[in-house]
C-alpha cells in the first residue's frame, strides 16, 4: 500500500477534499434548510426530537463551515439558547400558574399576594417538577428555533443573497441583510478585540478586561457603519431610476394590495370563524398583485452579476434535506401526534417517535451532500492584518 502523498505543509489532503472541488454553497440553499428545521422544531415539544435536532445542526455547521470569523457564531447561539431555557425556568418558577394534587413539588417560594384584579397571576409560592420540565422544553424548543437561525448565519453568507433577490426589494433585503449580519459581526469583532489583547498580554477577566473589550468594539462598530453607509451611497442605494412617480405609487400600490390578500386568505385558512371559502381566491389575487408589484418595481432598479452563485445538485439535495423534514413533522403520518407534544403530568419519560427521527436526521444529510468549504491557505488562525487606523490596529499595537 503506497504512502498518501503529504501536502506542503506535511499533512495528507482529506479524502473528501480530493474528489470534491472546494466551493460555497448557494447561501439559499442553506436558508431553506434551515427555516425547514425551524418548521419542524415548531410542531414539536418531545426533548428527544429537540435534542436530535441541535446535534444534527452542531454536525452540519462543523463539517460545513468556513473558517471565516463570522462562521464561528453557531457557539454563542447555543450560549443565547441555555441562557433562554434557564431565564424561562425562572419565570415557571417565579410566576408559578399552580400545581396539581399529585404533582411532585421540588421547593417553595415565599407568596406575594395580589390585588383582585390582577388575578390570573401569582408570584411566588410552590414549585413543581411537572411545570419545571415543561418549562424546560418549551425553553429548549425556542433554543432549538434560534439555533437554526444561527447555523444559517454560520454556514451561507447573508450578503450573497442579495443577488437572487428581484430589484424591487433590493431595499428591503439589503435591510434585512445588515440586521442578520450585526451578530456574526459583533462576534467577529469581539474575536479580533480578544485576539489583540492576547498578543499583548492584556487582563483577561474582570471589569477592567470588560472595559477594553467594549470600547474598540463600539469603536469598530461605528466605523463599519460609517463604510457601510459610503459603500452604500457609492452603489446608488435608494436610487429610483427612470421609473416616474406613477409607476412607483402604482408599485406600491400593487404591494399593499397583494400583502393585504394574502393575510385575508391565511387568516380565511387558520381561523375556523373566518371565511374558508373566499381564503383561496384571496390568496391567488395577493399573489398575484404581489408578483405584478414585483415586475413592476424591478424595472428600476437594474444590476449586474459579477460571478453569480451557481444552483446545482448539491443546493437542491440540502434545500430538500429541510423541505423534507419540515413536510413530514408538518402532516402528522405514519405516527401518533400526540408523541410530537408528550405531557409531564403525569411524570413520565417521552417516548422517540421513529418516523420524526428520521425526518430530523435526513436534514443531518446535508452534511454529506453540501460540497466542502473553502480553507484559508494559510492555515494561519490569526487571520489577515486589520487595516491601518482602524480601533482593533490600535488595540493591538497600544501598550
């Protein structure tokens, strides 16, 4: 058996990286995967399915992401997500609704009377097992939703998508586009204060170690807003191009029209009170509207592609992996829906449905299927230089 041939730098080259070409994946692709899970994770409470999905998200983002700074974001979503099931037991704890006969109480608060027309509420008083648990998994479902998004932010890169977007919400998605982007930035930031302050031996803990961390991130976020403006009005951001103030009401008013279709038919769709009959035809008309306003409003805005992302296989298998998982939670067959949301009162342990944990680990596919992520050459952990004056050059070169 002949040796692997080692790289420059005296590793053997993966097995995966030799037969697959290093590329990004379309960063829809990963968007639809991930708001199919946000879909599933939503029509269940079971903690056994929650748990699966969050280890089906931690494999996919760590053999799927680059070693971009913002990629490394996924570890303070599952940070954000305990913070959110402890604060939600607090509250179970706190605001306690009252407890069955034969449930199992773990401790009491002191009780805090209150007035009659506050009723409904009460703050204080016994704490039981049953409403803990459930508080717990209603806690880890939100988590779990967050978690998702995250992997999304890890794995595609938002600014990317605006190139698939029509010209009509140019505005709207690049909106959208600089929200998402604040946390894998302010992360990445933080990284690169942190990475200075170590290369000059600086406090790692404590309110003095706070203090200088803050600061240059502040510093840093400022002057990315400042680029980012410039960089938007350098692009003609908001510009109306040779539409006339006729076709730009007209547009408007084909979308206010269109958006108001189509929250009468989904409101017609799931009120049973409502109006089942005309929810179709509300639907089709809003959709309608909205894709004339989108027609429309895309002639003023013309812009070009410069290497556009391609759409193969391998985006089509990974938005599949998250449809697929989304469908099957989502019409309750083959499998009793009641395992989808067990109960803790009585106490007992949930059962694992096997057809939802298959559903969840066909979304683990796109693992396999995604192509693999480009790596720095390098190999270098610091990352490039920060540019001259910027706040995080000054950190590192202060003393």
């Amino acid at each position: 058996m002949r040796p692997a041939r080692l790289s420059a730098r005296g590793r053997a080259p993966a097995l995966h990286d030799s037969r697959r070409v290093p590329r990004a994946l379309h960063p829809v692709a990963w968007w639809i995967w991930a708001l199919g899970l946000v879909i599933a994770v939503n029509r269940t409470t079971n903690p056994l399915l929650l748990i699966l999905t969050l280890s089906v998200l931690g494999f996919v983002v760590a053999n799927r992401r680059t070693d971009a700074p913002w990629a490394r974001a996924f570890k303070y979503y599952l940070m954000m997500g305990l913070f959110i099931i402890v604060l939600r037991i607090v509250f179970q704890s706190v605001f306690a609704s009252g407890t069955e006969p034969r449930d199992h109480i773990l401790f009491v608060l002191p009780h805090i009377p209150m007035p009659s027309w506050y009723a409904g509420v009460q703050i204080g008083g016994p704490v039981s097992l049953e409403g803990t648990l459930a508080a717990t998994v209603d806690g880890l479902r939100l988590a779990t939703m967050i978690c998702c998004i995250g992997a999304a932010n890890a794995l595609a890169n938002p600014k990317r998508a605006l190139q698939v977007l029509p010209g009509a919400l140019y505005e709207l998605g690049m909106a959208v586009i600089v929200s998402i982007s604040l946390a894998p930035q302010l992360v990445e930031s933080v990284q690169r204060v942190a990475r200075a302050r170590r290369l000059r031996a600086g406090k790692s803990r404590g309110w003095g170690a706070l203090r200088t961390i803050a600061i240059p991130v502040l510093a840093d976020a400022l002057e990315r807003s400042v680029l980012l403006a410039a960089a938007m009005d350098s692009r003609g951001y908001g510009r109306t191009g040779s539409a006339t103030r006729t076709t730009r009401r007209l547009t408007a008013a084909l979308m206010l029209a269109g958006m108001a279709g189509l929250c009468v038919g989904c409101y017609g769709l799931l009120s049973g009170s409502g109006p089942r009959l005309l929810a179709t035809p509300a639907i089709v008309a809003g959709a309608v509207l909205c894709g004339a306003g989108l027609a429309l409003g895309a002639r003023r805005v013309h812009r070009t592609h410069y290497r556009p992302d391609p759409w193969r296989a391998p985006e089509w298998t990974v938005a599949c992996c998250g449809v697929v998982s989304a469908v099957l939670l989502y019409l309750s067959a083959g499998y009793n829906a009641a395992d989808l949301n067990p109960s803790f009162s009585p106490l007992r342990f949930p059962g694992l449905p096997a057809l939802p944990a298959i559903a969840i680990l066909i979304a683990g596919v796109a693992a396999f299927a995604a192509p693999p992520p480009r790596r720095s050459v390098s190999g270098s952990r610091l990352g490039p230089p920060e540019p001259a004056g910027s706040p995080i050059a000054r950190a590192e070169v202060s003393t």
